[in-house]
C-alpha cells in the first residue's frame, strides 16, 4: 500500500508542472509586441498561433488522458514534457507566419495537454478527502506562471531576441518538468483493485461510450467550453489593451502578475468553499461572478483600474477551474478519469481557442477592445445558466455523500 502521505507530493509535482507549462505557453502575450515589430507578422496571425494551440490542445485532451488511463501519468506527462520543450525550440525557429503558427500551435498545444488530464486524474485519484484543496493546490501552481514565468519572459526579451527566449524557456521545461513528471504514482485504489475504483454514482463498470454521452457529462462540457471562452480573450488580450491605454510595457505586464497573484487566492479559497459548501454551488455562484469580472475591462483606463479589475477576475477565473475535476471524480469511475476529464478539458481548449482570435479580430475590425470584453460577458452569463441545469448520477440506495461535498 502506498504512502498516504505521498499524495502531497503528487499535489506538489503537479503544481510546479503547471506553472511552468502554463508560464512558457501564456509566454507569448508578453512577446506579440516584440514579435510584430521584428517580423511585421500581423497581430491576429501571432495570436492565432494560440487559438491553434488551444484547438491542438482540444483535439489531444482526450488521447492523453486515455494514455494515462492505461499507462499511468508518469510516462506519459514525461513523454509530454519532452515534445512540448523541442515544439518550443522549434517556434523560436520558425522563419514563416505559417510554420510558428504550425510549432507553436499545433505542437506545443497538442503537447502541453499531456499535463492536465492525467495530472488532474492521479490527483484525484490520491485523495478521498480535501480533494477539492488538493486539486485547487496544483491549479495554484498553473495560477504562479503570471507571478514567475510571464516577469522572466517580459525580462529576457529586454536582453535577447524574441527566438532566444523561445528557446530558453525550452531549456527551463526540460529542467524542471521532467523531473517532476518522475515523482508521480499511480493512486494506489488504481494499483490495488481497478475494477473497485469507484466513489462516484454510477456502477464502476460504466463505459467510455456510457460516460460521455450522458447528461452529467455534456453538461460539464458546455459550461467548461462557455467559461473557458468568457476569460481567454481578456487573459491574453489584456496586456495590450493596457499598452493601447498608454500604459508601459513593464507595468501592463505587472496587471498580468496582479491577476496570477489573485488566482492563486481564488484557486485556494474556491477550493476551500468547495469543499465545505460543495462543487457545484460555489461553481455557479463563480460563474455568474466570472461574468460581471470580465465586464469590468471594459471600464478599465488607469493602471489602478486595471489592479482592481485583475484582482477580482483573477480570483474568480482561477478559483471556478479545479471544481470542475471535482464534479467528474465525484460522478465517474476512477478507471476512466483521465477519459473523461480530457473530454472535459477538450471543451475547456475550444473555449479557450475563442478568446485569443476573437479578440484580435474585434480589435482589427473596430479599433478597440471593447467589443472583446463585451463579448465575454455574455459567454459568461451563458456558462453561468447552463451550469444551473447540471444534476448528478443518482447514488446507490445506502451510499454516503462524496466528503467533498
């Protein structure tokens, strides 16, 4: 039997992975300015090479998470790690619009997603109780990369040609990720009785099939893909929204660090009430919330305002996305976690694919912002009614309520 203790170290792999995927691959909204001016790329070409990478990530969700299913996170995050630092080095290489948009968004978004849905299934895994802090704790780690990677990425471009910090921050994920990406186990209720593996409503037996075309399940998708769309256009769009508003460079990308800062914060303390409260209701009452956070940039101007504006909706964002690997734990057999939550998280990249292109497209077709963070409100508000509808399996006549809610 496996060290129960053990689990933090999971939690402490996990956090650490995703800080420094997250970091270098939210890396470019700090380099587009930089990128534009050195290439004369246009501004929604570079920004498509995320919505690509979003859409990579998407279409790749559900295959690493059913890798990791039969194989375990280990190998297969590691796996992840190596073809995600090469897809880096290779962006920094690109001499055409096309082949950035090629590396940088089919590679390293299809490779970054062997992070999350394993990552998110062993979590869960490990844990019986706290879970909701457990899964909040390695979603802190992803809510660090604005407080570490992002300043590390604004200040080597200072000094080094946008390519060379492509490739430095290469070096960084082989460095760290790797390594970490060796601690992880399987949970030992997979090691010891798989077939058992099972907390949820429904019969362990369930299917893949089963699974993702119930209720539950497409629920989950379309509340992840509507509030994943509400908040990926003002995080990667609002650092130079506040350039546009005559703001520096250096400060506007602080706002992004203020924003990280708080959804550090909002992961712990969402976790928190998730645990005490349960999942779904701290999730709805966040989504409304998120919706009215995005909104706020709207008003925005002063770098004050923006402060304010990053501090709530960082703490919103964040804290609402790790409920959503609790809700699939507490609904479906652990031997298919990393399934379903790739599926989930498949729903989350598309919604995430949205924000980047859309926003650049508005700001190209109108001049301006505005339209972008009006926009996202309204996807909010949609994320937001449809998470009201969700209902979970019903439990088996005798069984006790999951403890995390």
């Amino acid at each position: 039997m496996a060290d129960p203790a053990y689990r933090w170290v999971i939690v402490a792999a996990g956090g650490i992975m995703g800080c420094v995927a997250m970091g270098a691959m939210f890396s470019l909204p700090v380099l587009l300015t930089p990128m534009v001016e050195a290439t004369a790329w246009s501004r929604t070409g570079i920004s498509g090479a995320m919505t690509i990478g979003f859409l990579a990530m998407a279409a790749t969700s559900m295959g690493w998470g059913a890798l990791s299913d039969r194989f375990g996170a280990r190998p297969v995050v590691m796996s992840g790690a190596a073809l995600f630092a090469f897809s880096l080095w290779l962006a920094g290489r690109a001499p055409s619009l096309f082949l950035f948009q090629l590396f940088f968004g089919v590679m390293v978004g299809g490779a970054v997603a062997a992070f999350f849905a394993p990552m998110m299934a062993t979590v869960t895994g490990w844990f019986t109780t706290q879970r909701s802090l457990a899964v909040s704790l390695v979603s802190a780690g992803m809510g660090l990369a604005p407080v570490t990677m992002s300043p590390l990425a604004a200040w080597l471009v200072g000094g080094h040609d946008w390519r060379d910090v492509f490739s430095i921050l290469a070096v960084i994920v082989v460095l760290v990720t790797i390594p970490a990406a060796a601690l992880l186990r399987r949970p030992p209720a997979v090691e010891t009785a798989p077939g058992l593996a099972n907390d949820a409503g429904p019969p362990a037996g369930m299917s893949v099939r089963d699974a993702v075309t119930s209720a539950p399940f497409l629920i989950l998708v379309l509340t992840n893909f509507f509030c994943c769309a509400t908040h990926s256009g003002p995080i990667f769009h609002t650092v130079s929204y506040a350039e546009i508003c005559g703001i520096s460079a250096l400060a506007a990308v602080s706002i992004y660090s203020v924003e990280g800062i708080a959804g550090m914060a909002g992961r712990l303390g969402f976790g928190l009430m998730g645990d005490r409260f349960g999942a779904k209701h701290v999730l709805v009452a966040g989504l409304l919330a998120q919706a009215f956070g995005a909104l706020g940039y709207y008003f925005a101007r002063e770098l004050g305002q923006f402060y304010a504006v990053a501090a709530l909706f960082g703490f919103i964002y964040a804290g609402v996305m790790p409920l959503y690997a609790v809700l699939i734990r507490e609904n479906f057999p652990m031997r298919i976690m990393g399934t379903v939550m790739g599926g989930t998280g498949m729903a989350g990249g598309l919604g995430m694919a949205l924000g980047p292109v859309l926003g650049g497209w508005i700001f190209d077709a109108t001049g301006s912002y505005g339209g972008l963070y009006i926009t996202s409100f309204g996807l909010g508000l949609a994320a937001f009614l449809i998470a009201i509808t969700f209902r979970p399996f019903p439990r088996p006549l005798g069984e006790d309520a999951p403890t995390t809610a």
